[in-house]
C-alpha cells in the first residue's frame, strides 16, 4: 500500500527551527516529486513548496510567504523528503502536510493522490 | 500567482440532490493541471480530480470534473450523506500552486 508517513511537528518559538520529516512506502519514491501544504487552524489549505525528483535535478519552488526560511531537500536512500523550518513566526502555526505528485503521463500530471497523516506545528512563546 | 475563486461559499442540499461547484481562475490554468479536493474536519484533503477532468482512483462515479482555461466545475451527480465536506480546487500548472477559499457543502 502507498503510505507517506509524517514525525517531527511540536511546539517551537518564535525565531526557532524545526525539521519535518515524509516517509513514502509502497512506490518507487525517488520517481515522484513531492509538494508540502499547510493549513492554518479554521483556514484553507496553503501550498508551501515543492521538491521535484532527481531526474528534474530536484529542483525547488517556494511560496513567498516562506521563501528564504523553509528548505525542501530529499533523501532518496531513505525514501524520505524534509521540511527544515527556520526563523518560525507565530503565522507559521499550522498542521503540515506533505503529498506526493507524479510523473507526467500521456502529458497528464497526478498530483496529491497521497498525502501524510498531517503534522501540527505550533509557533508560540 | 492564479487567483482560484470558488463559488457559491457555501452550498445547502438534500441527499440525493445534485450538486453543483465552480472554480474559476484569474489566468488560463496551463494543461488544465486542475485539481478537486475533499476534505472533512481532522483529515487529511482527498484527492478528487485532476487535470480537470479525470477521476482519482477509487472515487465513485457520482463525482466528475469538467471545464478548461479559467472555468472549471465540480459536479456531483447525486448527494450522499458521506459527501457533505468541504471542497477545494488547486491549480498546479505553474508556480506557485494555488487553492480556491473552498465550498462547504451542507446538509439541508
């Protein structure tokens, strides 16, 4: 079964940094980039960024709300993708989550048929 | 950045009734990368639709996606009690990936 299995979520302060960390099983992870979301409590679902596969040299796209303090970075030994968070600001406190989006095929992308169970970061003094 | 604008914010229906949802972009969605979201309180968004109009696996044929450019609708065919959620539309066609402010979908 396809699995993508998240740890790392708590409560951190202000100016701090935390690690977030994506464990797929069941497919062939190093195929498949992987995109992370968040969702603010009682808001709307929020993309956070993208990291593509190694065959498009996992490159990264960021949104401008966390861009130049979030890095998206992968461990394909591991099957793993991570979310490395720094200078948190309280607006950051959401639960997390992380989907896997496929390969183009016959020109037509599946993304977020997977996603993780969800991890609640808490930015707070 | 595609602005998604979903419409109506909330919708009140029957069981049984059909259910109609928009989702309309401020620019043309590149390759109609247009997805439909589920979501229900504590879970994790279940991938509905992509690219506009083709169904995820294993979800019920009550539910189907149409439209392209900048118009896009989610339809249900015929309400059951599981499918009162809340729902999203996401562009991933280009950078950065966006949602629609979602449609609550209630019962009557």
């Amino acid at each position: 079964d396809v699995q993508l299995v998240q740890s790392g979520g708590g409560l951190v302060q202000p100016g701090r940094s935390l690690r977030l960390s994506c464990t797929g099983s069941g497919f062939r992870f190093n195929n498949f980039a992987v995109n992370w979301f968040r969702q603010a409590p009682g808001k709307g679902l929020e993309w956070v960024g993208f990291i593509r596969s190694k065959t498009f040299g996992e490159a990264t796209q960021y949104a401008a709300s966390v861009k130049g303090r979030f890095t998206i970075s992968r461990d394909d030994s591991k099957n793993i993708a991570y979310l490395q968070m720094n200078s948190l600001k309280t607006e950051d406190t959401a639960v997390y989550y992380c989907a896997r989006e496929g390969p183009s095929i016959f020109g037509v992308v599946i993304s977020g048929d997977y996603w993780g169970q969800g991890a609640l970061v808490t930015v707070s003094s | 950045e595609i602005v998604l604008t979903q419409s109506p914010g909330t919708l009140s229906l029957f069981s049984g009734e059909r259910a109609t949802l928009s989702c309309r972009a401020s620019q043309s969605v590149s390759n109609n990368f247009l997805a439909w979201y589920q979501q229900k309180p504590g879970q994790a968004p279940r991938l509905l639709i992509y690219g506009a109009s083709s169904r995820a696996t294993g979800i019920p044929d009550r539910f189907s996606g149409s439209g392209s450019g900048t118009d896009f609708t989610l339809t249900i065919s015929r309400l059951e009690p599981e499918d009162f959620a809340v729902y999203y539309c996401q562009q991933y066609g280009g950078s950065p990936y966006t949602f629609g402010q979602g449609t609550k979908l209630e019962i009557k």
